[in-house]
C-alpha cells in the first residue's frame, strides 16, 4: 500500500486567535523579553517565551485552520524537539530545524493511524526508516517501501 503524504506536511498554516482574538499583537505579559501572549493580524496565536521580539524558548502555536505546534522556538522558527499537529488528526513528533520537520522524528496518520518512524530531510520531503515494520523510502512526500 502507498501512502502519500500532500500538503498536510507544509508547516505553514493561520493561527487560531483563541480567547484573546479581539485585540492584535502582545495580548498580555512580556512579549519583548519573556512570557506572552501574541496574536497575529492573520489569527494565529502564539505563548510563550520571547526574546528581543521574536518567539524563543518553548512555546505553542494555534493556527486559524486548526493546527496547533508546540516545542522548541529559535528565532520565531521552529527549531528543536517539537510536535506538530493538524487538522485532520496527522502529526508529526521530532526534530524541526529552520521551522521544517528536520532530523528524526514520527508522522501518524490519522487519528492513531500507522506511523512513520524516519529521519526526514527537505523540511519532511523526503528521508528514509520504517513504515509498518517495513523499511522505507519517503521521496517527493511519497512513501516507497520493500516489499
């Protein structure tokens, strides 16, 4: 069986302004250095910690088309160990480096569905592990595997 994972592994996503929607930018605490709350012009919504501006440290991001991130920030990309859910119940728990699926990780399909345990290059284009106990190749977003 093939499965092909589309845009679903695209990261990018609008943010759901949860709560505090009604007011735009640093919705409360210290959004310049240290814990906050922002909300983007675009509805996403980010908690968590901040340096000189920018998300740095650990936090959660909840986007508009209902997927939500939460792990490590550097820079305001996702950067380290991460979790990264959609919408349609897929995520994807690993390394994110640059705000991309980076380095080792596992991508469930589905609501508890199978998982992909890979090392994945090209921000989750492609990499190589085990799909079903078998081993397995994800080139172009496509999952080839042995036999």
């Amino acid at each position: 069986m093939k499965y092909v994972i589309l845009g679903t592994m695209v990261l990018v996503g609008s943010l759901a302004g949860l709560g505090c929607a009604s007011k735009m930018g640093c919705a409360r605490g210290n959004c310049a250095d240290g814990q906050g709350v922002y909300n983007y012009s675009n509805g996403d919504r980010y908690e968590g910690e901040f340096k000189g501006g920018q998300r740095e440290g650990q936090g959660a991001m909840k986007y508009a088309n209902k997927d939500r991130y939460q792990g490590g920030f550097r820079a305001g990309q996702k950067e380290g160990q991460g979790e990264y859910h959609w919408a349609n119940g897929d995520f994807y728990r690993g390394e994110f480096k640059g705000g991309q699926m980076e380095g080792p990780g596992s991508y469930t399909f589905g609501n508890g569905g199978p998982v992909l345990n890979a090392t994945f290059q090209g921000g989750g284009s492609s990499g190589q592990g085990t799909f079903q106990s078998r081993k397995c190749e994800l080139k172009d977003r496509s999952i080839l595997c042995e036999n």
